[in-house]
C-alpha cells in the first residue's frame, strides 16, 4: 500500500468517527477532509413522509387579578371551549372532593365546556359579577343577593341552589355548606 492510498485510508476512519461522534465542521476538517467534500447524510425516508407536527397551542392563561363571571364564562374557562384547551390550565384536585378541581368546575359534553362553576373560598382573589365583588365568605343568600335576580332556593339532592340573572346559578354543597359555588351551563339543546 503507497503513503498516499494510507493518508486517504487514515482520513476516512477519522472522517467516520466524527461522523458517528458527531463531530463538528472544525472536527471534520481536522480529519483532514475539506469542508466542501463533507457531506450530510440524507433524512431516512420515514424523516420525508412524516406528517408535519401540529402547532402546539398556548397555555391558558389564568393571571387575571380578578375573575369575571358572565353567561358565557368564569375566568378564563368559556362554554364551548375544547377540553384539550382547559387542560392547559393544570387545574387543582379539590381538597375534598376528587372529581371536582378548583378554583374552577368544568363539565363537558362532546369534549367541550357545556358548564363551568367557581368556587368563592378557592379562588384566592375577587369574583366579579356585573360589576360587583362577590367576597369569598358570602353565604348562598349574599351571593345571590350581589348576582341579582335570583329566584326561591331549591333544596336538590347534594345542595341548595338559586337560579340567578344572566343564568348564573349560586349554589352550595350539602356536604360543604359554607363553599359557595357560581356556575355557569350552556342551554339545552
């Protein structure tokens, strides 16, 4: 074997070291190969054809000083919204009831918002309706009295409720009476 044929045997096994290490550019020419014969290997076939990875969508945001309750939505949770959406938000366990999270409630239906409650005691800041502060220690009376509009209280098997202007619904639980909840529902269809 001639001195030259042992170079180029010698520059492709370091050439081939880089490659699989990964050496950069300055490690390939150190190889002693130039930097123009260097030669990227082309993307496997499944690389080609893959489909292109969906946008990935942007957290809820829950930074809000307050949370404004309308007939469309609490805080930052809207009926109809996807439940994919929500989820972004990491919404809390509640401490004493597992299906429920806090400081929101959210309900689905066909994997979008069809209702959404607060609860006052866990939202750690004002709840706003219509303009008014609802305090997190109001009673079911003084939250219906600051919502406006509500009707008689309906004793129903797991709490009192009162069916209020904007279709808010105030209401607590018979096994948490002190937590008063507001919701929200889509209309029937």
């Amino acid at each position: 074997m001639g001195h030259k044929t042992g170079t180029n045997l010698t520059r492709l096994a370091l050439l081939s070291v880089c490659v699989i290490a990964g050496c950069s550019e300055k490690g390939k020419q150190e190889a002693g190969t130039p930097p123009s014969a260097v030669q990227e290997p082309e993307p496997s076939t499944a690389a080609k054809t893959a489909p292109p990875k969906a946008p990935t969508q942007t957290p809820l945001l829950d930074e809000a000083s307050t949370i404004e309750v309308t007939a469309r939505s609490i805080g930052p949770v809207a009926l109809g919204m996807p439940q994919a959406r929500v989820a972004s938000l990491g919404l809390a366990v509640h401490p004493q009831y597992s299906a429920m999270t806090i400081p929101y409630s959210v309900y689905y239906k066909d994997e979008k918002v069809s209702g959404v409650g607060v609860s006052l005691r866990n939202a750690k800041r004002p709840v706003i309706v219509a303009g008014k502060t609802i305090p997190a220690t109001a009673t079911l009376d003084e939250a219906a009295e600051l919502v406006g509009e509500c009707g008689e209280a309906e004793l129903l098997i797991g709490g009192t409720t009162r069916q209020c202007a904007q279709g808010i619904t105030v209401s607590i639980g018979s096994g948490s009476p002190e937590e008063v909840w507001l919701r929200i529902d889509a209309p029937a269809e």
